[in-house]
C-alpha cells in the first residue's frame, strides 16, 4: 500500500489574538521531557459555543505541524450539528482512506477499522484534530497509539474522561478580555475604519459578550458600513439587544449577545442573501456545495454563487475548498429559526423538496457511474432538477459520494421526518450499490432502516418491498442473519402478492444466499434454480447467468462438481458477452473448484490464472486475494505444496490488508497444511491455531470445524495426542450441527480417527 501524507488542517483564522495562555500550555505537549513519552500526547479544548476553539487549535496546528512530517489529518465530528455527530466508525473510514487504503477494502467491523488505522500510524508522526466532538466515547476508538502522535480535540463537553483515563490537557477556552476583544475588532476593521476610538470598539466588544465568532460577525458589518459612524452602529446593535432581551429573559449573556448579533448583521443583508441565508436553514446538512444551494434556492449556479459571496462576505458562511460552503452550528440553527419564522410553509416545502430531488438524481447518476450492474433503477415519479450533477467516470462519483456522504445519510432521515417519504426510500436504495461496494456498512444499515418506515408511509408496496430487501441485504453483509431472512421473506411475500416475478426471483435469490451461508445446501440450490428460472422466463440474462453461479457453489458444496461444470460454463459465455468482468471472474473461480473437485487440477489451474489475470487487470485486491486461495489449492493438487504455501501466504497477507478476517483465517489454515505436506508440522501446527482462534471469535462453525481438524492432523507427529483428540472431539461436536454429505463424510472420518484412538 503506497504511504499517503494527508494534509488536511483547515486554513488558519485571520486576525487572531492574543491566547498566549492556551498556546504556551499546548507547547508542553511537545516537550521532550514529559514524563508520559511513551503515550500519545492529547489535548482536550473546551468551552462555550463561538468561544474560539476551533480558531484555536487551528491556529496552533498550523504552527506546529512542521513537528509531524507524516501528514496531519482533520475531521468535524459534528457534535452539535444539524446532522446527527459522525460515528466513530465512519471518521475511521474516512481516515483510512484518506491514508490510501482503498473504499472497498475497509474492514466493516468497528474494532478493525480501529486496528488498520492504529496500525497504519504506529511509526509515524501525525497530527490529528478532532473538532467539535459530541463526548468522550466518540473520540476514543478515533485516537492513535503512536507517541509520535498528537490529537488534538474541540468540544463543548468538558471530555473528564479523556483526561481521567489518558491524562488528556484540558484548556477551557474563555470569552476574550476586552483587549483581547478590542485587538480583534481593530485588526478586522483597520483597512476600512482606523479612526474608531477605542471606547466604541470596547462598548462593541461587551454587546459581543467578548465571543470571537460575534466579534468578527460585528466586525465584517462595521467594515461594509465604513461610513457610518460606530456610535451609530453601536446604537443599532443596542437596540436589537434590547428587543431580544425582552424575548429571551433566561438566557446566558453570552447566547444572547450572540444571538442579538446575529440579528444584527442578518437584517443588513440584501433582501436576495438574507433570504438565501435562512433557505439554507432547510438544507440536511451543515456544509454544501453550490449546485445543491441551487437547487434549494431554484435559481442558476451563478446566482447562487453571488448570495453565497456576499453571506461569506458577512461572515454568516465560511468558504471551504473545493466550492464547499459551511455554517457555523450555532448560525445554522439560526438559519432554521428564521425559515420558519418567515417562510410560508407552502415555501419551506417547495424549496425542501426541490433540494432532497437533487440529492436523489445525483445519488441516482453517481451510482449509475459507480456501479452500473447493480444499481437501482429510478423511476420518474420525483422529476430531476436541471442542477443534477452529471459525472465523467468513477474517480469524479466516487469524489462525490465521499464529499456528500453524511449530508445523504441526513438527506434520507430529512426526507422521511418532513414529509416526503417517497424521496427518503427511493434515496436509501439508490445509494445501496454505492454502499455495497465500498463497505460503507454503518450508513447503509442507518438508511435502509429509515427507508422501510417511509416506503410503508409512502403506501407504495414495492417501494416497501424495495426497501426491505436493501435492510436485507445491509443485514446480511452485517452477519445479522436472522434480520436479513425476516426482511427478505417480508419483501417476497410482498412481491408475490403484487404479482412482481423480477422482485420475486431477487428475492428468492437472496434466501438462497442465507441458506448457502447456513450450510442448508439442498435449500440454497433449490432456491437459485427456481430464481435462476424465473429469470430466464424474463430474458435478463445476466441475473440468469448470476444466479447459475450460485447453484454451482451450492453444487460445489454438496459434492456434486461434474454439474456445476456444467452450468458455470454456459454462465461463463454470457459474462463474456455481457462485458461483466467480476461475474466472469468469479465463475473462473467456481470453474477452478468444480475442476479440481472432479480430478482435473490442470483444467482448475487455467480457470483460475485467467481469473487472476482479471483481478490484475482490474487491480482489484478483494477479488485477487480471495482468488489467490484457490489457486494455492490448485497447486495442492497438483503436488506443488511449496508453490501453494507461497499462493496462500500471499493470500493471507492481501486479506490482512483488506480487513477480511474470515478469509485471513481461511488462508492461514491452507498455508498449514502445505506445511503438513512439506513435513513442518510445528509451523503447521502453529497457523492452524491462529486460524482456530481467529474462526472462534467470527461464529464460523463450518469452517472451525475443517481447521480444528486440520490441526488434529498436525499435532499427530508431534506426539500430542491428547491435543488432537481434543480437537477432533470439538470438529466432530460442530459438523453434528450439519447434515449435507460433505459434512456427514467430515464427521465419520474425524470419529474413525477418534475410534481408533488418534
């Protein structure tokens, strides 16, 4: 994996001030004698909202970030935005691929992710900053082990337990002294206003109860009215204070001066920016881009473009890179206040509606872009908006699914709460090819389950059905089985009923899939026939094709490998045709099984090189390191035992990499017996334990019973035969559950051993 040095701190804020305090204790963190050198050093930053935190660990991360030649990595955790705060698991995808690892082959459990990413930091020195974090169990599983590591973290909760338990500094981040304050205001108004007299600033510092982010909000308005004299400014600002009090009696003096400031500047605005600025209050998301803005607004990019400078200008928005825009938490609330104070609500819908249609088409050309074969086909009930973003090739999807991906979690959950249901279904299974291939698990679950409550409000039973099978599916991959089979069989009682023979064959597709994955094989064939059938009475030969392929492993499994030759070579000739270089690969895979069961190891070794040719081609490392596995048996089989342990070393090594525990443990488990064969029986027995231990903690009874026997094996020339019999005592306790004729020809030849007393 190529070493990627991220450099993502957010520009350093203009007109800072003062803060020695803070920046002095901070220093300490990178003493050479602290007395905890071999802990990562973590900083914990705290205080009110618009307080400056933020600004603060900005400014200092820029100032140290020479110290971390390795890269420093930013993210917004989203504590208190309008979007739900960012999971832990979803920061740790970003992060990893942000340090190059590809989207597919992030691990979909929380405790790898957090294994990769310790990992990928233990000899580097990075900085990382946490921004507005939600609390302290949001921020653990995202903190390195590396002592040439430093976090840094913001947050409006004081975090005890970091500093508790990792003996984290805390800085609380206080309101500026009126000099401070004072610095602040000159520093942002001297190009347009040198002769304010310092008695004013400060009148103006204390109606901004000394809180930067009102501070520079007050300042950008008394630069815009240069002419106006700042006693009547001050006047102004006053008065608006006054009015609010009178509303507001309990609130603390610092939300109230900001909110009166607020005020303030949003009544200067332009008539066009000001209603722009509470129109974004609608948007599902803190931060946008201008093509969404668009078509919220329903104006041109340009038009949009002009408001959003002039609310940049006001400090109302901040500028991000890539045309990105973003509020300030307590702005966006404030935002959402004045659309429904003054939009109608026939407005507030029209404008909704048109920004949730926009994010839906895009969703819909992305996946189109991302994964052609197995996207969801939109109808045209929710008409597209002329805004839609068209997309040139993956790279420039895929750049857009990971830029927009929390808004599009917090666009379905929008959808369904304000009502359009409709959108909130049809948005969560678009998206589901999206989050199929780049294991993006946690969004998926979260959207598919919003998506089957709408589909149902909705009344549109296909769209439940639709919205069922996604849950299904997103359970599935979660290893959450009995989830996944309520779901499916709730989509195909559905889809019977509606008379949907398409949706009915997915379904039953997908049941087979849960009965292969059970090991209940005769079920699992039964069910891709009948599907494999209804598929081919509707001319779609690719499902056709896929689902031949599906028989064939659940023939592979049962033993019976002459007929899945058969039936994988006719799917073969229409993958080919078809163009669809994965289903041709994988049925080379299953060719190279069925040939190496049936006796043909040489036939097996064609089908599986020009397999991996694919893989290489398409530079695929999930497909190679699952492909390598079989080809390693090859040589097995064709008594090359050196050549299979260096196939299932390197297939070990790709799965470690990819996070895939399960086909890790299955690579370890092979390279043991090419040890066997080769006569190394400790590094036999060895492997064998680590693919024991690691198929216990996965609930894999199948493949933990052929492993526990497998190293019976092993320990047999050692002389531990207690070990082995242990072993085998276990596999054949486990291969009982079973009862397909593999499994039953397993169990008779581990009680032989066991009879007669190996």
């Amino acid at each position: 994996m190529p070493t990627v040095v991220p450099r993502q701190l957010r520009g350093d804020v203009r007109h800072f001030v003062n803060r020695g305090r803070e920046l002095s204790r901070l220093g300490t963190l990178l003493a050479e004698d602290r007395q905890d050198a071999q802990a990562v050093p973590v900083a914990v930053i705290t205080g009110t909202a618009g307080v400056g935190k933020t600004s603060l660990a900005l400014h200092w991360a820029h100032a140290v970030r020479s110290r971390f030649p390795d890269g420093q990595l930013y993210a917004n955790l989203r504590g208190h935005s309008a979007a739900s705060p960012a999971s832990p698991e979803a920061v740790l995808s970003g992060f990893l691929q942000d340090l190059g690892v590809p989207s597919a082959h992030v691990p979909a459990e929380p405790e790898r992710r957090e294994t990769m990413f310790r990992s990928l930091l233990a000899d580097r020195r990075m900085l990382v900053v946490l921004d507005n974090a939600a609390d302290s169990a949001q921020v653990r599983p995202l903190l390195p082990a590396a002592p040439g590591c430093l976090v840094v973290v913001t947050s409006r909760d004081d975090l005890s337990g970091l500093v508790s338990r990792l003996g984290a500094l805390r800085l609380e981040v206080t309101t500026l002294q009126t000099a401070d304050a004072v610095a602040l205001l000159r520093a942002a108004t001297a190009d347009y206003r040198a002769r304010d007299r310092r008695a004013d600033l400060a009148e103006l510092a204390r109606l901004c109860a000394g809180l930067p982010l009102a501070l520079r909000i007050a300042a950008e308005r008394a630069a815009t009215w240069a002419t106006m004299p700042m006693g009547e400014l001050i006047d102004d600002l006053r008065e608006e204070s006054a009015r609010w009090n009178l509303l507001t009696v309990d609130a603390e003096e610092g939300a109230d001066a900001m909110r009166s400031v607020f005020e303030w500047s949003y009544q200067a605005l332009p008539a066009p920016a000001a209603r722009l600025f509470r129109l974004l209050g609608l948007h599902p998301g803190n931060e946008f881009g201008l093509p969404a803005v668009a078509s919220l607004t329903g104006s041109t990019p340009p038009q949009a473009r002009a408001l959003l400078d002039t609310l940049v200008r006001a400090h109302l928005l901040e500028r991000r890179p890539a045309g990105r825009y973003e509020f300030h938490d307590l702005l966006r609330d404030f935002a959402a206040e004045l659309v429904r104070r003054e939009e109608s609500e026939a407005e507030r819908t029209k404008a909704l509606g048109r920004c949730l249609a926009w994010y839906l088409h895009t969703a819909d050309a992305a996946q189109s872009t991302l994964a052609p074969f197995d996207r969801y086909r939109l109808d045209d009930r929710i008409p597209a908006p002329a805004a839609t973003l068209a997309f040139d090739g993956h790279d420039a999807a895929f750049r857009w699914y990971r830029t927009e991906s929390a808004n599009l979690v917090t666009a379905v959950r929008t959808a369904a709460d304000t009502g359009f249901p409709a959108i909130a279904w049809r948005l969560a299974v678009v998206l589901r090819a999206v989050y199929m291939h780049h294991n993006a698990f946690d969004d998926w679950v979260a959207t598919a389950r919003i998506a089957v409550d709408a589909a149902g409000r909705a009344r549109e039973p296909a769209g439940r059905a639709e919205a069922l099978e996604n849950l299904g599916k997103a359970a599935f991959q979660a290893l959450r089985l009995d989830e996944a089979e309520e779901s499916h069989r709730a989509a195909l009682a559905i889809r019977r009923h509606i008379g949907d023979r398409r949706g009915t064959a997915r379904s039953i597709n997908a049941l087979g899939l849960l009965g292969l994955r059970r090991r209940r094989l005769d079920e699992a064939a039964s069910h891709f026939a009948e599907s494999a059938e209804i598929f081919r009475e509707l001319g779609d030969s690719r499902w056709t094709a896929l689902m031949r392929c599906n028989l064939a492993e659940a023939l592979c499994e049962l033993g019976r490998h002459e007929e899945a030759v058969e039936i994988v070579e006719r799917a073969l000739t229409d993958f080919r045709r078809l163009g669809d270089h994965f289903g041709e690969g994988n049925a080379l895979w299953l060719l190279s099984w069925a040939r190496r069961q049936a006796g043909d190891p040489d036939a097996a070794d064609r089908a599986i090189s020009n397999a991996l040719a694919i893989a290489g081609r398409e530079d695929n490392q999930v497909w190679r390191g699952h492909w390598l596995a079989e080809a390693a048996k090859v040589k097995q089989a064709q008594g090359d035992p050196a050549e299979a342990l260096r196939l299932f070393q390197e297939s070990a090594a790709v799965q470690r990499r990819l996070g895939d525990a399960a086909r890790e443990a299955a690579a370890l488990d092979g390279a043991g017996e090419a040890y066997q064969a080769l006569g190394r029986h400790d590094e036999a027995a060895e492997l064998h334990s680590r693919a024991v231990a690691a198929l216990r903690a996965l609930d894999a009874p199948w493949r933990l019973a052929g492993a526990l026997e497998h190293l019976a094996a092993a320990f047999g020339p050692l002389g531990r035969a207690e070990a082995a019999r242990a072993a085998r005592t276990e596999a054949l306790r486990l291969l009982g559950t079973f009862d397909d004729p593999q499994a039953v020809e397993s169990a008779r030849r581990v009680a032989r051993h066991l009879d007669d007393g190996a």
